[in-house]
C-alpha cells in the first residue's frame, strides 16, 4: 500500500500525479497520530507532508544521505520490518531548476522561511554553488538567520524562494511581510506553494516584470522520485514533463474577458468541450442568486451595487480550478477582482473590434443604449484587457477558424518553458 501521510490532505494532487506515473494503488492518510500509524508499518512506501516532515525522523530506522543532511523526510519506505527516511523534495526542486533552466551558480539567493524544506532548498543550493544563501524569518532557529526587521540589509539578492505557507490554500489572501520592490536587482521570484498557481507574492512579481515560477513542477517531480523509490524503477523525463503539463492544464481556470456581445459565452462553451472544464458564466450566476436580468438590477439598483455583486461572486469561486469562467464585461475595472481571478486563471481576452459589435442589434446590455456606446466603452476598457490579458485572441474571421486558434494559443502558453 503507498500513500501521503500528512494531517489535512483533502486538496492533494499526490492521488492523481501518482495514478498518472502507473501507481493505481496510491492512498491519502490523514491522522495527527503519528506513531501510532507508523507503528502499524501497513504501508509500502509513504510520502510525508506537513507537519510530519522533521517529526518522522526519530520513527526512522536509518535515512538516506540527503535526508540525513537536510533533516527533512519525505518518503519512507517500509523494507523487512525496517523504515528508511528519503528526501525527495531536493530532487524535485532539483529536476524544477533544470526544466526552466535557472542557474543558481553565484547567484545570492533569499529564502524566506526556515522550516524542513528550507533546509532542503539551502543544502541544494549550496551544492550547486550558489553564492550565499540566507533564511529570513520569523523566528530564528540558527545562525545567520535574520528576521523580517532586518529584510533592508539583504535587498541585493538576486533570486528569492519562498518555503512558508503564506498565502497557500485557503489562506489565499494571507499578506506577506514585506513587498519585492525593496530588491532592485531581482532576477527571479520562485514560489513553491502551487495551490493557487499565481499566489499574490508571484503576482508581484509579474506586475513589476521580474520572472517567476510556481512550486508545480517541484512537487510532480519530487513525486516522480518517490515512485522510483517506490517500485525501484527509472520514470523518463518526458513522462515527468507530460505529467506537469496535464495537471497544469487540469488545474488552471480559462478566463474569458472582453467587450459585451464578444462571445465570451459561446467560447466557454466551446473551451468546456475541448478542455473539459466546467463553465461559470457570472452573468447568469447572479441573475440566477437575483431573481432578476442584469438590466433590472441596473435600473432598480444601479451599477455600483452590480460591482459589488459580481466581487462577492468572484470571491466564492476564484479558489476554484478546473473551470472556464466567462466574465462581464466591467470586471477588469476591478483591480482586485482581477487579482482573484488570476490565482488560478489565464486571462484570455476576446478582441472583436467595436466596429464589429455595433452592426449587431444588442439587447439586456444596461451599459449600450445606442451604438456609440460600444465605442465609449472600448476606449475605456481596451488598455485593461491589454494589461489583464495572457492571451489575446483578435476576432476578425468565422468562429471556427478563431476555435481552432484560441486552442493553439493556450496550448502555447502551457508549453512554454522560461529561456
């Protein structure tokens, strides 16, 4: 029997990362109770998480040597009545640098946390010559740590990791400490939560145009390690690679703006049949939770009440995954709202020209009561949905044409890979 061993596990990939490498039989345990799972030794092999990491340790018959070296356990292997303590993160993270080819090698790197996997992210570090690694934290563990008072002293790093759970699910909200326009020479933001994809910290980043990477390819190569350890067996890096790019597409949200009247309904529908996602059109989410047509709640209401209606709506579902999600069209004068949105959304913005919308007859639309209305609104909202968008797909042809075209250009964005 193999599994994760960990003490809230309800929102894990593991089951599906590992049934993905051939592994049919994998399992979540979720006990606070540690020895007394450990004791019962009815597993094969197990992947440990929070917050058992540095806690399994004293359970351990004998670990390898870079679990040895970072004090940190992550999988352990039950092998004639004996249990071996591995450390698998450090080849995740590892197998992470070389698939978006970051060097490390006398870079300054900053690693905010000190916990099991900041152990591990200083002990890789420091093999592959960085040159120097420092823990900024809450509470100092060990020497030459600093604490968040003391951040002004080391805003020369050139590449920043976060290791806490600051803003990991639920808490996707949670501040950080301190905002990365302190660092003048950042060359790269590295964020080893994956749920959300785009965690506020990373969002930052993108906003202030440095690179940065989500914690996903770690933790489907760290589980790539583990099997082999498993089952004694090799996983081929196109395997690892495919893997990444299938829960990738899996998890993230296809975010659909642009003008009223640019199809975003009719291509969730058609993004629902290629991707199979499930659709929210928010439009009908708060005619539906209303009782009334978007124009009733216009003219009964007014439009600043609609803003707040389409928040609170964007504030039940943005944790979602999985999940086409067509936008009205003021969503993007929202600049939180959008944030929200982009956690776990690639934002595809429609492009049909005003031109085009205007030869059309538009109806239920509170905010077009005449043509030119349409042309008011796009010089008001175009540079958002520039600013906003990931993708951009320009509506100039046949619906088919433009199908086959937004499905290319998504499948570009996920097979990117940072140069």
């Amino acid at each position: 029997m193999y599994g994760l061993l960990g003490k809230s596990l309800s929102h894990s990939l593991s089951p599906m990362i590992h049934t993905g490498f051939g592994n049919k039989e994998y399992r979540l345990f979720e006990t606070e109770d540690l020895d007394g799972f450990l004791k019962a030794k009815n597993f094969k092999g197990i992947n440990i998480t929070i917050p058992f990491k540095e806690k399994i340790i004293p359970y351990l018959d004998s670990l390898d040597e870079v679990a040895n070296r970072t004090s940190s356990v992550n999988t352990v292997i039950s092998k004639d009545g004996l249990l071996i303590g591995y450390n698998t993160d450090y080849f995740g993270l590892k197998s992470m640098l070389e698939y978006f080819k970051v060097s490390i090698a006398n870079k300054r790197i900053l690693i905010v946390g000190n916990g099991g996997v900041a152990k591990t992210a200083k002990t890789l570090f420091k093999d592959l010559n960085a040159k120097s690694v420092l823990n900024i934290c809450r509470t100092i563990r060990e020497d030459g740590e600093i604490t968040f008072s003391e951040i002004d002293k080391i805003t020369d790093c050139d590449i920043i990791v976060n290791t806490t759970p600051v803003g990991m699910y639920p808490n996707n909200q949670d501040k950080y400490l301190f905002s990365l326009t302190r660092f003048s020479g950042l060359e790269l933001v590295i964020d080893l939560i994956y749920n959300p994809l785009q965690t506020n910290l990373l969002q930052e980043a993108k906003d202030l145009s440095i690179p940065s990477i989500n914690g996903l390819f770690m933790v489907i190569a760290q589980a790539a390690s583990a099997h082999e350890l498993f089952f004694d067996q090799k996983l081929s890096a196109e395997l690892i690679e495919q893997t990444y790019s299938a829960v990738n597409r899996k998890l993230t949200n296809l975010v659909l703006i642009g003008l009223p009247s640019s199809g975003k309904s009719m291509y969730a529908k058609k993004l629902h049949d290629i991707f199979h996602k499930d659709i929210i059109d928010t439009d009908s989410e708060i005619v539906k939770d209303q009782n009334m047509e978007i124009t009733d709640i216009f003219e009964k209401f007014g439009e600043s009440y609609f803003r707040k209606l389409e928040y609170a709506l964007v504030e039940k579902i943005y944790k979602n995954q999985n999940c086409v999600i067509s936008t009205g069209g003021g969503m993007i004068l929202d600049e939180k709202l959008m944030h929200l949105l982009k956690q776990n959304g690639l934002v595809i913005f429609l492009d049909k020209k005003p031109e085009a919308i205007a030869k059309h007859k538009i109806e239920n639309r509170p905010l077009i009561k005449k043509s030119s209305d349409i042309f008011q609104l796009s010089h008001q909202r175009r540079p958002l949905y520039e600013k906003y968008a990931d993708v951009i797909l320009k509506i100039k042809r046949e619906s088919n044409y433009h199908f086959k075209e937004i499905e290319v250009k998504i499948n570009e964005h996920f097979d990117y890979k940072r140069p």
